[in-house]
C-alpha cells in the first residue's frame, strides 16, 4: 500500500491518513538526544511507545483532556486527527532534573514547591530555546486564549499523569507535551497532540530512584530497552509477543 509520507521526524513518520483531516504517526526505534547530537536506535522503542502514548492519551481522553488520538492501527502507527502544531514544547517539572538542575545548579530528585511549566520554541535549528510567554506572545506562536487553554490542560494532565504513574511505582519527574489546534467547522479547539511515552516523560522508580527513560540512552547507562519494556509492563501495555513474532497458530479441538 503506498500513502503519501507528509514528514519524518528524529523518532517518527507522519503519513497522510486514510481520510481527510487524519494523519498515521509511525513510531520508529530511532532515538536523538542534545539536539540530534547523539544519535542511536532503541530496539523495539517504537512498538513500545505506540502502545504507551496510545494507553496514556486514552486514559487522559477519558477525563475529558481533547486529545489527536482516534485509534491504534497497528504495532508501530496509530491514527491521529490531523493538527496545527503549536510550535512549542511544553515542559512540566516536578522534580528537578536535566537541564533545569544544571541551570540552576540545584541537585537532581530537587522537589518543586510546585511544578513549574516551562516553553521551549520548537526549532531544531535554533536548538529549541527556552522562552518565555512575552516571546510567545511577540512572535504570534500562540494567542493569550491559546496559552490560557494550554496551560489549563498541561495542569490536568500533570496532575493526572503524575497520579496514575505512582499507582505503578513511578515519579514522573518532568515531561514534555505538545499541543495543536483542531478546527471543527468553524470552532478552534486547542489538543493534545505527538506523545507521551519514556522518551518525553523522566520517570523514576518510587523505592528505588532508578531512571525508567530516555536518560539511560543519553547518560549511557544502559538497559535502555528494559526500561522501555518495564514501563509498558506496569502500565499493562506490555505486547505478548516480541516485535518481530508472528501469531501462533490456532490450534482446533
Ligand atoms: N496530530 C498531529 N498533526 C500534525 N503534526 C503532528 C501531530 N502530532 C505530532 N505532530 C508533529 O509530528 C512530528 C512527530 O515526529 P517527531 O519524530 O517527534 O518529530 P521531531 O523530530 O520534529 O520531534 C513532530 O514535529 C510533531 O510536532
Ligand atoms: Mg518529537
């Protein structure tokens, strides 16, 4: 079957859809990290988080969060409703991590009096530099109602995410989240869009502070692929079956 590919990011492709309006987000095992950088693949990653994203954005849809997921298609893509990305990455810490640590020279596992959003202009170019709503605003990326909806639902779902990820022995750190605007005739609304998996969120073991995410690819500190599956794993995500397998035959009585 040949579709049109409309985009290929560092960690997935975007296909044109079977119908107008929809987009088919394939999930590769490509991973980058400081800027593309460091470049590498996480076998089975894509599989992985098609599943997580898929479960997460269901989750987050069934407390009213708008969402771009329809439905998974198979083990690597999912169907999306076709969006207007905002060109910012949103950023929700809990902790301090990452570059927030070093910037303010404050240790990592650092709780927040409260969590703390921060924007990152999406530009790979540029580096996707931390900015501030006065640029926001300056530039055009997004009206003060847009920014009002974002940060109302950037609040839920952190409060929501950070609740369901305890329930299975995880901190959630920090994560990264998009979000794109969804016109129905003549009415905008403002959605989650991308992913949410283990390369967007920093997750931590709750007893044992180990790193369940993209930090074991950038750090090196290996097991990369068992985090991934770990995650998925407690979520109840997990495939049966490897990547690669084909069913087992059926057997008749
Ligand atoms: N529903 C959507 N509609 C249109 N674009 C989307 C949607 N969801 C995510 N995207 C965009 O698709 C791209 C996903 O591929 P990815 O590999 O993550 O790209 P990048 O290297 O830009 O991060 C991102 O640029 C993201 O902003
Ligand atoms: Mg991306």
């Amino acid at each position: 079957m040949r579709r049109r590919r409309l985009y290929e990011g560092k960690a997935k492709i975007l296909y044109e859809g079977p119908e107008p309006g929809t987009i088919v987000q394939y999930f590769k095992d490509d991973a980058t990290a400081f800027n593309a950088q460091k470049k590498g693949t996480i076998t089975g990653k894509g599989v992985l988080n098609n599943r997580i994203s898929e479960y997460l954005m269901t989750r987050l849809a069934e407390i009213g969060v708008p969402t771009h997921f329809i439905r998974r298609l198979n083990m690597r893509e999912q169907l999306v409703r076709e969006v207007e990305i905002v060109p910012l990455e949103i950023i929700v810490r809990n902790l301090a991590a990452g570059s927030f640590a070093q910037r303010f020279k404050v240790e990592e596992g650092t709780a927040l009096p409260r969590p703390i959003i921060e924007y990152c202009y999406k530009n790979d170019e540029l580096g996707d530099p931390l900015v501030a709503e006065e640029h926001i605003a300056a530039f055009g990326w997004a009206t003060a109602q847009d920014l009002d909806d974002i940060i109302q639902l950037t609040m839920r779902i952190n409060d929501f995410l950070s609740g369901l990820f305890i329930g299975i022995g995880l901190k959630l750190v920090d994560f990264k989240i998009e979000f794109g605007r969804l016109w129905d005739n003549d009415e905008m609304r403002i959605v989650l869009a991308d992913e949410i998996s283990p390369d967007s969120c920093r997750l931590w073991d709750l007893k044992t502070n180990e790193k369940m995410d993209k930090d074991r690819f950038r750090r090196d500190l290996g097991g990369v692929e068992e985090a991934y599956q770990e995650v998925a794993r407690r979520l109840g995500v997990l495939p049966e079956a490897g990547p690669s397998d084909a069913p087992a035959p059926q057997t008749i009585q």
